[in-house]
C-alpha cells in the first residue's frame, strides 16, 4: 500500500493534529532525519518535509526511477539505489 498523506498525531490522544498530503508518487515513508524531518521516498527520488507543517522543506530529483532508499537519520542523508536492471550504482543524498 503506497502511501497518501502524512498525518501527525497528539501523542497522548491519537488525535490527528495536522495532515497533508504527499502525491501519488510517494513510495514510502522512510523515518526522520536528526531534526525531526520527515522522509519520504518517491518513484524519481526523495522529499523531506518539516515536523511542524509537514510542508516540502527539500527535494532530490534522481535520475532514473529508484530501486532502494535507505535512510540514515542520524546523519541526514539517505542512500539511493536504481533499479537493478539499470546498474547504476549507489547514490548519496545528504542535507543539513
């Protein structure tokens, strides 16, 4: 299941705080970066959003569609992979 929006909950609650919505070309929510940041990764490549308005904070195009994505919060990057059929080789996204 390919996901469509992101939602923040009240932790104490469960009830959704703010919500948006994040394109049909999201293919997973990888986590959170050193700063709370939220990653995702789509078809071409990746967006981060900011925690407090879930709103696109960065985006990384790649070249061709990705294959893999993982992401290394603690470093603020994450690592991309085409498909294998495309033997591209590793690719390394960081921000700060």
């Amino acid at each position: 299941m390919r996901p469509t929006q992101l939602v923040a909950f009240d932790a104490y609650t469960l009830q959704p705080l703010r919500q948006a919505a994040i394109g049909a070309d999201a293919v997973e929510v990888l986590g959170a970066d050193s700063a709370g940041r939220i990653v995702v990764a789509r078809r071409h490549g990746v967006t981060v959003h900011r925690p407090d308005t879930l709103a696109v904070e960065g985006a990384y195009e790649h070249h061709a569609p990705l294959g893999d994505a993982l992401l290394l919060g603690e470093h603020d990057s994450v690592v991309l992979r085409g498909p294998v059929t495309a033997g591209d080789g590793l690719t390394v996204v960081r921000w700060s």
